[in-house]
C-alpha cells in the first residue's frame, strides 16, 4: 500500500489508487470563500482518492474527473469544514461513515451523469467536520463498488483537530 | 637580424606547440562530451544524445550511453510526494490500461525550459500517451516557488526524489513511458524536445508494428504457411 498523508489526514492507498490531499489549513493567505474576515466559512483540506487517473484539472466535488470513469470507476472525496460546523446538527453523526449499496442513488451526483450513483455524507471525527462524496462509476456495480469504498475508507485515518 | 630570426623562430615552435595543445586538449573534450551523450551538429548546437529508439523494450545498457541510459528495474512503481502547494499526491499504474509519460524535469536545467515552456502552451501529447506526469526532486532539492511559476495547469507535478531512483533516472530532461496494461516500463530515455519525444516514440511505434508483421509472417511461414496461401483468405474461393 501506498500511504498518502496531509492536513492530518493519513490514506494507506491500495494498489492502482491514487489520490491527492489539498492542505488548505487556515493561513493569511488562503481564506478562499471571500466575505469578512472572521465570519465566513474557511476552506479546509480536500482529500480525492480514485482508482482511476485523476486529470489535474477538477473542482472540490470531482467534476472534470467523474466525467471520465468508467464502469469499474470509484472516486472518493472528503471535504473538510471549519471548527465552527463540527457541533452542527449537519455534522452530527460521527466516526468514518461505512456505505452500504442502499444508500447509493444516482440523484444524490452533484450532477447527474448517466449510469453512474452518488452518496454524500456529513460526518465528525476527532473534532474536526467532514463532507463525504462517493461517486460510483456504475449504480448498477453499486453492490461491489461499495466494497471497495468500504475498504479505502476503513485506512483513512483523521488526527485530532 | 639573425638574432631576430632565431628569436621568430623561437616564438613560431612556442606557437606551434601551444596549438598542437589547444587542438589535443579540444579532441579530449568532444571524446568527452561523446561519452556524455552530446554531440555536436553542424550548427554547432550540442545535442544530447535520444535513447527512446523502441518503447516495446527497454534498451541494452551500452558503455557508450552510460549517463543517458536508465538505471531502473523496469517495473511500474506508484508515485508519492508533494505539489508545489504543498499538498501531497500518489499517482499508481497497478490495475491500469492507460500509458503515462513521466517526465523528469528540475526548475533550473536549461534544456527543461523547452518542456516547461511547451507543457505550458499546451503541447498535445504523443500518440498512444493517454496522461503526462511531470515528476521533479523533492523540495529538499528543488524551489517550489520556481515550480509553481513553471508549471502547466493540464498537467499534475510531483516533486519525489524517490521516483528518480525508482526510475534510475540518469539525467534532466528524462522520459519514461509507463504502459499500466502491460505493467512495466515501455520505452525511456533523453530528448531536447518535445517534439522529438512524439517523433522519437511515433518511430518506435511504427518499428514496432514493422517487427510485430515480420514475427507474424515468420510464425506463419515456420508452420508452412505461405502469404499467397488459401487458408489466409478463407472469403475467397
């Protein structure tokens, strides 16, 4: 396995995984989502991980990448959110999620693109808040899709805030 | 005037002597270069030497091309190290079908300025390359900063010392060709252009292809099987 590892976040890759940690811990110079300072939201670490290439080019959600999987296809993302969300009632169920094929549906893509099923998931761990996105390639192959998910999910590793 | 001549004659023989040294010392250094993989064309622009003549095998490690020929075990290894940002990055080929150029470049070599600057004004990638890895030194050895004012927006880089050596990559610019479907290195070596990449790897294509109909007729004629034979055309009568 390959580790990946930044922004406190650690990810024992299988093999034919890739992925890429964006460390966008709060800095002077990276409050990216505009609006005063001090009371808007500050963009976290984003961590995509996909066992396919990912193209260098793609927004925080995937896109420009999901276009380009296949059947077999899986794209995982954790999107980190400010302090200021964990005790949330968004943010309420806690620990690393573990999917299950039901949860999975193709309405739940942040864009719909055909064959292909969704599930997003907030989530706290360790004091820190997360969006889970999963994108499957085929909602049809959710069944051993999901597995897979299950499997990259259950190396990830989140430090303490 | 005859100490005058015996003077001239003096400083000709130190003049001649001096040459003959230039000339030695000039010899040794193109022998030199020779070795290093450069050589001179007649425009007296040093080239270095291309070792991606077939991206089926990998090539014959030879005294001549010891600096420009790659070390590495020819097998696939996944990529991990940061982006100029600071954020960390694996790229893998396990599993794979596609076929991925690395490129091994650094910020400050002269002739890599050639393939930051094409990468950047959007240089298509060479038939049968599906993505370009760019892979430079790790940041204890390379600037981010230059990094990030020299890099391609298309194109992902990796700054990982450790895939040099997985690589055994000798020099910079390097090219390695990995071929994820076949789950080895396919082709590797130094070029001075990009263009010369795709021409060089599109030659090796079609050599490729050349030696693969040759096999085939050879298999075919060692089985008895003549090109002009009926069982080939089975639509004829």
């Amino acid at each position: 396995m390959t580790e990946l590892r930044g922004g406190g976040v650690a990810v024992q890759l299988p093999s034919g995984w890739e992925g890429e940690i964006f460390d966008r811990t709060p800095t002077l110079g990276n409050r990216s989502l505009g609006g005063p300072a001090g009371d808007t939201e500050v963009a976290r670490n984003v961590i995509h991980l996909a066992n396919f290439a990912l193209p260098n080019q793609r927004g925080d959600f995937g896109s420009g990448a999901v276009e380009l999987m296949n059947s077999g296809a899986v794209m995982v993302i954790l999107f980190e959110h400010g302090p200021e969300s964990v005790d949330t009632p968004l943010f309420a169920r806690s620990g690393i999620p573990v999917l299950t094929a039901d949860e999975f549906h193709p309405q739940q893509m942040q864009r719909t693109l055909q064959g292909q099923s969704g599930r997003q998931i907030f989530f706290n761990h360790n004091g820190r808040a997360f969006c889970l996105y999963v994108v499957l390639g085929s909602h049809r192959q959710r069944q051993v899709l999901v597995d897979v998910v299950n499997q990259v999910l259950a190396n990830v590793e989140i430090e303490p805030a | 005037m005859t100490a005058l001549v015996i003077v001239l004659t003096f400083v000709v023989l130190g003049l001649c002597v001096l040459v003959a040294g230039l000339l030695r010392s000039h010899a040794e250094m193109l022998r030199a270069f020779n070795e290093l993989g450069v050589t001179f064309g007649e425009d007296g622009v040093a080239h270095t030497s291309t070792t991606l003549p077939d991206p089926t095998r990998r090539s014959v490690p030879h005294a001549a091309d010891r600096v420009t020929e790659g070390t590495g075990d020819g097998d696939i290894h996944a990529i991990t190290g940061m982006t100029p940002d600071g954020g960390s990055i694996s790229v893998a080929f396990a599993g794979r079908v596609e076929r991925t150029m690395l490129a091994f470049l650094t910020s400050g070599c002269t002739t890599c300025k050639n393939f930051w600057d094409a990468f950047r004004a959007g240089a298509a990638l060479p038939r049968g390359v599906d993505r370009l890895v760019i892979v430079t030194r790790s940041g204890d050895e390379e600037s981010p900063a230059a990094l990030t004012n020299l890099r391609p927006s298309q194109h992902t880089v990796i700054m990982a010392s450790e895939a040099w050596d997985d690589y055994g990559v000798p020099v910079s610019p390097y090219f390695v060709l990995v071929d994820a479907a076949a789950g080895r290195v396919v082709g590797e070596g130094a070029a001075t252009t990009w263009t010369q990449v795709g021409s060089l790897l599109g030659r090796a294509d079609a050599d490729s292809e050349l030696e693969n109909e040759r096999r085939i007729d050879a298999e075919l004629e060692a089985a008895g099987i003549a090109p002009d034979d009926p069982s080939l055309y089975p639509g004829d009568s």
